[in-house]
C-alpha cells in the first residue's frame, strides 16, 4: 500500500496585512480616596517619599545590641529572630521620647480615620510622630492604635524585607541578614522623621501613611 504524499503549497504574506505593535499597558490611575493621598503626599514630598536601599550585605558595627544569641540558632527561625529584633528595636525608639509628648500623640490619635490621616503636630512631638509612623511601616497598620493591640499576624514589614532574600541567603546568611535588618530598621526611622519634618513644614500637619516609607 502506497500512501499519497501530499505537498502544501507555501502562501506568500498578504502585503496588506500589517502587524500593528501593541501599546504598553499603562499603571491605572489611583482610585481610591487614600491612594489619592499617597499619590498627593508623594507629589509634595518628591524624592524624600522613597528609602534608598543601602545594598546587600553591608554590615557594620552596631551599638545598643548584639545579633549573636540569635543569629547562632537555625535559620528556619529567621523569620521569628527578626520579628523580636523589630520589635525591640521599635520599644527602644519610642522609650526614648519623653512620656508627655507620647502621652499627647496616643491622646491625638483616638479619633483617627485612616482615609482622613492628617494630624496636627506640635515642634516637640516630631521624634514621637516619627517613631509612630515609622512603627506602622513595620506592623503593617493603618491605624495607629493598632500598635498598642495583641499583633495577629507576622509583622508584615519584616516578612517583605526578607521576601527580598531567597532562601539560600536566608540560610546561609542569617546573622548578616539580621545586622541588615538593624540597620534598616533605623534608616526606616531617620527617614521616617524626615518626611514628618518635611510634611509639617510644607502643610502644617502631618499625614499618618506608611506607605510613604515603603
């Protein structure tokens, strides 16, 4: 039995048809009343709205702690070794501001309403706004009172940190990651009083968003 072959004969390319190249999607714009603050806030702010990352492992001396008790354990408790050394570190920041003027700032945030987040705020609670916002950026909370409540999840500032580091810099590399991770947890709060300088002085008023620090 013999089986036909059959020959295709190759059609030449319609001149006419012209591959029209498609546009680039672009970023819708912001919708909601608070991603229109964030934008407003950012347009204000310029290029103190954005952290710069101080790059990847560089470790330098540290005062006030230690990362060794923790960084000797192993690696798959990173994520809670972080969480611990946020926290103190945030505890620590806000010991530090005198008690009148945290007492002021936690009695001028009963009322607050994320999708309103101005405040007003005297000269001397700067350093007190700062250590807030700064504390919301980590939690991940809109609301500042929430600071004060039993967490109900991981802090989800460190979790997006370290989801920056793959696993094998995780294991391999926890004790940098945790020096690391001291030393931005203090970037975040200088440039966290940065933008609350920068805001009071351009409206009087400073807008609680953490994410201005992302």
């Amino acid at each position: 039995m013999v089986l036909p072959i059959l020959v295709l004969e190759l059609s030449e390319p319609d001149p006419e048809y012209v591959p029209i190249p498609r546009e680039r999607e672009a970023f819708p714009p912001p919708t909601s009343k608070r991603d229109k603050l964030i934008r407003y806030w950012r347009q204000i702010l310029g290029r103190r709205a954005f952290i710069a990352d101080s790059g990847r492992y560089q470790t330098r001396a540290s005062s006030g702690w230690t990362c060794e008790a923790m960084a000797d354990r192993d690696s798959s408790a990173l994520l809670h070794d972080s969480e611990h050394l946020t926290r103190l570190l945030l505890r620590r920041a806000w010991a530090k501001v005198p008690r009148r003027q945290r007492m002021l700032i936690r009695r001028a945030v009963r009322r607050f309403d994320p999708n309103k987040p101005n405040i007003k705020v005297a000269a001397a609670q700067v350093n007190a706004v700062a250590c807030l916002l700064a504390a919301m950026h980590w939690n991940g909370c809109r609301h500042p009172n929430a600071l004060w409540c039993k967490p109900l999840h991981p802090l989800t500032g460190v979790v997006r940190w370290l989801s920056g580091f793959d696993v094998v810099e995780q294991h391999e590399h926890s004790r940098e990651l945790l020096t690391k991770l001291a030393e931005k947890v203090r970037c975040v709060e200088r440039h966290s009083r940065q933008l609350v300088v920068a805001m009071k002085a351009e409206r009087q008023v400073v807008a609680l968003l953490p994410e201005l620090l992302q």
